[in-house]
C-alpha cells in the first residue's frame, strides 16, 4: 500500500478546532494588467475563479495563471510569508497574498490586486525592486566591530539582544516602503524598510557603525522625512512596529544615545 | 545573446551560494547568477536551528556530533564527510555570529542551543541541547546576516537570472566546466557567462511532490543541467519527509517545536512515540517519526474525519515560552489553519522536506564525473549536492551546517582553483541548446498545459513514492513519469512575449522536475532494501551486504536519440564507526 495521501476537494467537514469546512465559492479578482509589449496602458482585468475562501490569495492567482491566463505575472516562491516576494496591493492594502486569505477579504465583492506603488511597474503585479534594495545597501546593512575579533563569539545579554529583536524579522517584501505616501511623492527617501534594517544594527550592543549610520539616516532624504502616518506598520506582514524604530532612530539622532 | 567572463560563477544566492561568495569574491572575481532575489531563497525559510558542539549549555563534543550524523543517515554517510562537517560546525557558528547573526543568548551571554531530532548525548545516550538558534528563524537570520555581508563585501549578483544549461569542453580526454548559460527574466536574453570555475548552489526538488514544504522554485535546476550534460546523480532515492508539516498544505513547524517540548498525539490522545522510539521519543530522526505518523494513520488512530492526520500538541507549554521560542509556527497556525497553538493541538501531517540526493562532490566541494574523477572548474555545495554528509537521512539542523561548511569550503576551492588555471575556450554555439529549448516552448502549438503535467506528477509522487514505497509503487510511478515526459513534449504556453515571462520559465521547471522525478523512481526501484528516507514495505530491512553503496544514475542516450537511465554504485566511506543496527 501506497502513502496515504489527501485531496483537497474531495476532504469533507471537520471537526477541528480552528476553520469550520466553508464550501467553495466563485470570487472575482479585478487585476490591474500591465505590459509593455502589448501596450502603454494598464488596464483592470476581472476574473472569476472557484475557490476555496480558506485559501490564500497567491492559490487564486494560481489558478488564474495556471487554468485561465499564462501571461499573468507576478513574483512568488514560499507561499507562506517568509520570502517577502509577492507583495501587492490588495484590496487597497499591502499585503503578501500569500499571507491573505480570500475569506478575510469579503469576496462578495471583486477583490482588486494592483502592483506596490512606488516603485515602476515592469509588467502585471511585478516593479522593479532596485531602488529598493539600493536604499537598504545605502544604509550599511551589517554589522561593523572594531579592534580584533575575539576567538570565540561575542557576548551579548538576553536583554541587549532582545533590544532589537524587532527589526530583525524583516523580510525586505518592500510592503511597508511602498505604502509611504513621502516615499510615493519622493522616491529618494530612504523608506521604512532600509530604516528598519539600520535600526537593526544602531540597537545592536556589538555593533560600533551606529554614528556612522545616523549620519546617513540625518540627510535630507532620511527619517525626518517621516510624517508618522503608521502606513507602513499597518503594512508590515511580519508585525514589526516600523513606526516606532522610525522614532527610535530620530530619538537617537537628537540624543546620540542608543 | 550576451558574453561575460569571471573567474568564478556562483548558481544560486541561497545559504550555500552566499557563503561560498562571501569567500571567492575576497580572491577572484566572482558572479552570482540567481533566479530569485536572495533574500526570497529557500534558506530563509528554514526555523528550528543550527548543530555545533559549543558545548556552551551542557556537555558536547563534534565526535559525538559525527556519530548522530552518521546513524542519523542509516550509515549511507560518508564518514570523513560527516566528521569535517561536525568538526568545522563549531567555526561556522562562530563565523556567523561575528558576521552579525542575531543568536538567542544563555544567561551568560553565549550562544543558547536548543535539542533536535537525533542529536545525543554521548552516542544515543539522552537529546543533547546542540542546536544554536535565532527563535524559529534560524535560516532567516543566516539568511539575511549572509546577504549583509555579501552587500558589505560588494559581491555582484545577477538577479533573476536562470541558469540552464551547464557547459562542458573536453581537453585532452577530461571533461572541464566552461562556464553556464543563462535566461535573464526581464527582458528574455541569454547569456554566456564563460568562467574558470562554476559552483552550484541552486537548492532542492521538493516541487515534484504536491505535499511539501519547498518553496514554488525549488525544481532542481541545478541537478538538471549538470544531469542531462552526462553528469551522475547521487542518492536520488533518499528524499526526506518532515513529520510536522500542516496538515494538507505541507507548511513547515520545526522540530524545535518538540525540541522545546511538543509532544505527537493521535486520536487517543496518545503519546505514540513513546512505542517507537522509547529513548528518544517525539525527537527521534525524521523518518522514523514520519512513518510511525503514518503506521498511527492506517491503523486507524489518525485523527480528523477522514482520519488523515495526527497532532503536534504544544497546549501544555507556556505561552510564554511559544512567543519566545516558536513565534513564527504558532503565527502559521493561527493564519493558515485558525488555531490557537496555546490552547488547541496542531493538525500535521508528513511533508516532503529535503533531498539527500543531488550532484557528487568530494569534500573540497568539486564535483565528480563518476565515482572518482574530479570534474576540473565545476563544484556544488547545499542541497543541490551529495557529499554525502546526509546519507539516507538528514538530522535537523545540519542542513543549515552543510551549507555553511561546503559552501565556505567551495567558495574558497573554487577561487583558488580558478587562479591556478586558464579560462576555457568555449565551445561553438554554446547557448545553442538553450535557444533550442526556449525557441521550442514559445513555439509550440502542442495541447497539454504545464500546470495540469505538474499537478499530476505531484499526485504520482505523493503516492508512490512518500514515506512508504514498494515495487508496485514504484513501478507505477516510472511509468506514469514516462508518459508525462511524452506528454511534456506536447506541451505549449500562453505568454509568448520576452519580458518577464515567467510561463515559460515554469514550463522549463517542469521539464527539469520530470527529469529528476525520473531519476528518484528509478533510482528507488532498484534499492531493494529500506534504510533511512528510503523505506520498502516489500523490503523493509536495512541490506548491508548489497546495498552499503551510494546509488550514481546517469542519462545515456542511444544513437537514435532514445534515452535512458543508467544505474552504478559506489562505495561507502567509512572511518571509524561500524554499521549498527538503528534505535532511538
């Protein structure tokens, strides 16, 4: 006998704790499409799919790719959070779609998908990420020690490192950068997410390039661009309080303590 | 079409290609060629931890280390290998940390380690705490801390680049890597990058399986190239199963979530681990819990309606400890399935997890064209290859080591290699094959869809060749992977334009998941024995007299161009540990 395996569609009502069974409905995606090749225009594209609203809205865009429309386009590769590849404006909202479910999102409605604002769109959902990942390296993203290394690892207490666990979990998905409207009128302001990642290394105890780094984080494009619109905590898929280690970075630069 | 030329080509900007780049970019100029953003890759999604011996929560040391690895692969390891691996761990922790690598700490401030599946205390004795770990985002933070120091070392990196296609020369009878082609994603061009060395870090197959916790662009790419110019594979028939995936959708919860505690249930509430490993118990090595999961299934005592699954049980666990230690898996729970981990048990079920298998390499990382000869300028380390440190079962956490471990120690031969030598002339046309294949795809008119291809291989591999297998099994998958690969010829895609076309990468994805599929039944139907991953019911004891050897597979193709596999074998390296038998 082989491995048991399940199926899906044909697994019927639980009784586990968590999501009742919900039967399979007919949602619609409004997608806004975009391609260069065909056209210099974006235009919104409906589709209806039969889908289970437990599902993610990545399993949606599946199925259209993969059963209605191969020339749909978009970025993924976990699926569960944790790659930062697709994310996209959902419903008005920045979201991963892997992370998104359909029920969350009343379905009777078209559920609308646009690319991340911000930043050129290439085709359909996907933009150009180089801006992005330019301003994070502008912000000397590692950890910078002086005088010899020790032959063992540096000591760090629970509570020093507990100091900046936050902004560790970054997945640099960009959701938070592009749902900045200082970001959306000014694409050289640095953005939440390259702050988030030196916040990550100014609050590190071993780390000694903090001056260093509110240097850059105190030019005209740096945090005091930030108008404190909490956009992008509300954006951030992995609950990091960006906001707040915005704040904690201006409060640095005024004291100089960190 | 495009020509570059560097010294040394990296494929792949995981764990195992950064670590390797971090090295060669220091001594030669180096490329990383990556399909995926680095930050996107797989690596990211690894949770539970890293195993060294710091020994700096209670007594340890890498010897012991070296043994867990070796019994933990059914004795298919090779055992200078896996003592490189346990020794050099030690250091590979430590050049993380000094990288930047955010460890939870021990009251002390050191580096605080956690238990794992099949790591002992002094040969099986007790779980011993060995895992060094970042919460249950240990790949994540290697991944990131990895991606700082590439960006602080100024490595070049071609993102969204597909390397397809491996390139050969022969010089004076010994077949020398050239250099790679590759497809570049957002604008449909090809190019030639022409290097002294090429080093494969392209990650796993998972994909072939529809349960599994491998990301969408894990399709052996890297195997495939090397696969179809000639090259062997190793050990593809040892695929691993992780016993806690969720339910259904296959999502990754670490073993560290039974490291710190969690306890497997079936229906009864039972501990049922207790029966099958009584020392070890719900941290016994993950086949073992996988098909004790699965022989708790079809007895009878799964639970759900359907009777499909089991329970991975954290609700005795305060939740304070769940938010320090298991912050992320307890999140997938609530998103995934609606449950609350503090107070309901977690739906689980097995999920193809890790290939053992992969591209032969010696410990340098140099890859090998048979079972001696070093394939001069071409090396592999991670997944991708076969050192094989894994054998026919990969402990948790030494994933996360290997790639650290072979990809320094690639990195580091490959940059040293390409100084020594002169470049390669290229031969004729060379990205003539992949023009060919490209041209074909966007071309065709054929009536199969790749999307329904891939569902049903997936649902072949499920259930013939997971956790249980016998002949008839197999058999049933060789042939349905036959006829899917006829079909595959058939097949045709919608978006036939150049830029970021990402139909006609997953179509050539498909291509590369039946090749491989191929191989793992093939390789699967001849190991007439079950040890580690591998488990024949029709066979379902470990044979050491016949098959204490690693299985090498290779395509021939006849002079009418039909192809086949072929099957060889090779010996096991063997130090100082004796073949026993394996109880936990």
């Amino acid at each position: 006998m082989a491995t048991p395996t399940m199926d899906k569609a044909e697994a019927a009502g639980t009784p586990e704790p968590g999501f009742a069974d919900t039967p399979y409905i007919t949602a619609t995606f409004r997608i806004r499409r975009f391609n260069p090749e065909v056209s210099d225009q974006s235009e919104w594209e409906d589709f209806e799919v039969l889908i289970d609203p437990k599902e993610r809205v990545l399993d949606a865009l599946h199925k259209i790719k993969w059963e209605l429309d191969g020339t749909l386009t978009f970025r993924r590769s976990c699926a569960h959070g944790v790659c930062g590849s697709d994310a996209m404006r959902i419903n008005g909202k920045n979201r991963l779609a892997c992370k998104t479910l359909i029920k969350d999102l009343n379905p009777d409605k078209p559920i609308t998908i646009e690319a991340i604002k911000g930043l050129t769109v290439l085709k359909d959902l996907v933009v150009d990420m180089d801006p992005f990942f330019q301003a994070y390296r502008d912000v000397m993203p590692f950890l910078i020690t002086k005088g010899n290394e020790p032959t063992r690892e540096r000591l760090q207490s629970a509570e020093d490192r507990e100091r900046f666990d936050d902004t560790t979990k970054c997945i640099l998905c960009a959701a938070c950068t592009s749902s900045c409207p200082v970001f959306w009128n000014d694409g050289q302001y640095f953005g939440p997410a390259a702050i988030v990642n030196a916040h990550r290394f100014i609050f590190d105890s071993r780390d000694e390039g903090g001056e260093q780094r509110l240097e850059i984080l105190n030019d005209k494009d740096g945090v005091w661009r930030c108008r404190t619109t909490f956009n992008c905590t509300d954006a951030c898929p992995r609950g990091i309080e960006v906001t707040k280690a915005i704040q904690e970075v201006k409060r640095a630069l005024i004291t100089r303590r960190f | 079409m495009k020509i570059h030329k560097y010294d040394t080509v990296i494929v792949g900007a995981g764990g195992a290609g950064m670590r390797a780049a971090i090295e060669s970019t220091k001594r030669s100029r180096t490329a990383v060629l990556t399909k995926l953003y680095p930050t996107r890759s797989h690596t990211g999604a690894a949770q539970g931890g890293m195993a060294a011996a710091l020994a700096n929560v209670e007594e340890d040391n890498w010897e012991w280390h070296t043994f867990d690895t070796i019994k933990g692969g059914d004795y298919l390891v090779d055992q200078d290998a896996a003592e490189i691996l346990a020794k050099e761990a030690i250091d590979a922790v430590l050049d993380l940390e000094k990288m930047g690598l955010p460890f939870n700490r021990t009251p002390a401030g050191e580096i605080d380690q956690r238990r794992f599946g099949g790591h002992s205390r002094n040969h099986g004795e007790a779980p011993v705490r060995r895992a060094c770990y970042a919460a249950d985002r240990t790949g994540h933070m290697i991944l990131q801390t990895l991606y700082q120091n590439c960006v602080k070392e100024g490595v070049e990196f071609f993102n969204e680049f597909y390397v397809l296609d491996q390139l050969l020369v022969e010089e004076d009878g010994v077949k020398k890597s050239a250099g790679v082609v590759a497809y570049e994603l957002a604008t449909g061009e090809i190019h030639v990058f022409q290097s002294k060395s090429v080093i494969y870090a392209s990650g796993g197959t998972g994909k072939f399986f529809k349960v599994t916790s491998n990301a969408h662009t894990l399709t052996g790419d890297g195997q495939a190239a090397c696969y179809r110019r000639g090259l062997p594979l190793e050990d593809m028939e040892f695929f691993q199963f992780h016993p806690t995936g969720i339910w259904r959708m296959g999502i990754l919860l670490t073993e560290g979530a039974r490291g710190e505690g969690g306890i497997l249930r079936n229906k009864d509430g039972e501990r049922f681990m207790e029966k099958y490993a009584p020392v070890m118990k719900d941290l016994a090595s993950r086949d073992v819990v996988s098909r004790s999961i699965y022989t708790e299934i079809r007895e009878g005592r799964g639970c759900g309606p359907e009777g499909d699954h089991v329970y991975l049980d954290l609700t005795h666990l305060p939740p304070e400890q769940l938010d320090a230690k298991l912050p992320d898996i307890t999140e997938f729970a609530r998103t995934y399935l609606g449950i609350e981990p503090y107070t309901d048990p977690i739906p689980i079920q097995p999920t193809a997890h890790y290939a053992m298998g992969g591209i032969p390499t010696n410990v340098q990382g140099e890859v090998l064209s048979d079972n001696t000869t070093v394939v001069p300028g071409l090396y592999a380390a991670g997944e991708v290859a076969c050192v094989s440190v894994h054998g026919a079962n990969r402990l948790g956490t030494n994933s996360l080591l290997d790639i650290n471990v072979f990809g320094k120690r690639s990195g580091i031969a490959a940059a040293e290699y390409a100084h020594k030598t002169e470049y390669i002339e290229l031969p004729e046309n060379p990205a003539a094959m992949v023009e060919a294949q490209i041209e074909r795809l966007r071309n065709s008119t054929g009536t199969e869809r790749v999307a329904t291809i891939r569902l049903e291989l997936q649902e072949c591999m499920d259930a013939n060749v997971m956790v249980f297998r016998t002949e008839q099994t197999i058999k049933t998958a060789v042939e349905k992977i036959a006829e899917l690969r006829e079909r595959y010829l058939n097949v045709s895609i919608q978006d036939k334009g150049r830029r970021f076309n990402t139909d006609l990468l997953e179509a050539v994805e498909l291509g590369n998941l039946l090749d491989l599929a191929e191989v793992m039944a093939t390789s699967a139907l001849a190991r007439k024995e079950s040890r580690g991953g591998h488990y024949r019911e029709d066979y379902p004891n470990r044979d050491d007299v016949n098959f204490m050897r690693h299985t090498m597979a290779y395509r021939e193709v006849a002079d009418d161009g039909t192809e086949s596999i072929r099957l060889d074998y090779k010996p096991v390296v063997q130090t100082r540990y004796q073949p026993m038998e394996r109880k936990y």
